[in-house]
C-alpha cells in the first residue's frame, strides 16, 4: 500500500496493483507501437518512445525494477507488465508465457495509437 495512490486488480493475473495518482508517461511520449515475434514465436508488441519518452521510461524503469508497471487507458488498468530490463528508445511487451493473445494485442495497439 502506497499513500495517496490507488489499488487496482491488474486484468491478466488479478494481482493488486497501487497506482499513482500522477502519469510518468502518456501516449505523447509513444513514437509507434507494432506487432513482433519474439525468437520462441510468441506474439509480443515493440513501442518505441521519443527520445522524452525514453529518458522517462528508462527513469522509471530502474526505479521499478522487479516490479508490475500499470498502464492505464481512460483511467483503467489495462494491464501491468512486470519490469525486466532498464528502459530505453524501445520495450518489448511479451504478455509472459505463450506471448499476448489478439485481443491483447489489438486492444494495446488502440491504446497507444490514441495521442
């Protein structure tokens, strides 16, 4: 529990989630986002950042480092991705074993398209 910010249940695992009541990152801070394969063929999305973009997910990143980020949309939680790596011009969305199914897929790339 974190004062002031707000638990959420997190879509794909119902983990609780504490979200801030601040965004450290919106859509404007999305270059593009696309549909990749990772090496096993498991379906994954690439966002790319602007250069702003990158400095803040990079800044976040070390800071949660091992934990869930949320990514909210019209003030949803959407989903949380755990932190695995620091951030930089791009991350990789993986939606864990077996990759994101289409309706993750198409609805994340709605998401990040809005600006």
């Amino acid at each position: 529990a974190k004062a002031g910010w707000q638990q959420m249940k997190a879509p794909l695992n119902k983990q609780d989630v504490w979200v801030s009541p601040t965004s450290r990152l919106t859509s404007a801070d999305v270059e593009r986002a696309e549909v990749r394969t990772q090496a096993n063929g498991d379906p994954a999305i690439g966002v790319v950042f602007t250069d702003e973009g990158a400095r803040k997910m990079a800044a976040l990143a070390t800071e949660q480092m091992g934990e869930l980020i949320a990514i909210l949309f019209d003030g949803r939680l959407v989903w949380a991705p755990l932190v695995r790596a620091a951030g930089g011009k791009e991350a990789v969305l993986t939606g864990g074993p077996g990759g994101l199914t289409p309706a993750e897929i198409q609805r994340l790339l709605a998401m990040f398209k809005v600006k």
